[in-house]
C-alpha cells in the first residue's frame, strides 16, 4: 500500500516518518521543486525524546496524479492565535 501525503510541512513530515517507520511506501507532494529535490536527495530527519535519530526517504514531487493503488491525505494545519 503507498500513502501520498499532499503537504509536506513539519505535520505532514512528521506523519510521513511514522508510516514510513512502520514499513508503509510514503509519497510526499509539494509546493517547490526544491523542496522535493532535498527530499529525494536527503530524506527526512526526526530526533526522538531520547536523543537517538532516524532518517526516512519519500518520494517526493511537485505534481500527483491518482492511482487507485494509493491512498492519499492532505494535510493542512491552521494556526489560531
């Protein structure tokens, strides 16, 4: 099963590393071009509670088209002050 996660902010990244830690495909969509390239090049990189770390790779791109393989999530996180 893939999951393609629409918004690859710090909520999205974060959701992403734990199904990808669980053995899940990820996919990530965002807004740059640059923002995917780093994330293909580099990975994610998450630092747990007792100071180890992890680094997870996506797949990542600027532009989705469905499969009906994948499940998709959009995250959007609004802030209220």
């Amino acid at each position: 099963m893939d999951i393609v996660i629409v918004g690859a902010g710090s909520v999205g990244l974060l959701l992403g590393s734990y199904l990808s830690e669980s053995g899940i495909n990820v996919k990530m969509v965002v807004r740059r071009e640059t923002n995917a390239r780093e994330l293909n090049n580099y990975g994610f990189h998450r630092v747990h509670d007792d100071g180890s770390d992890s680094r997870f790779r996506f797949q990542a791109t600027t532009y989705f088209q469905q499969d009906k393989k994948s499940i998709v999530c959009v995250i959007e996180v609004t802030l209220l002050y």
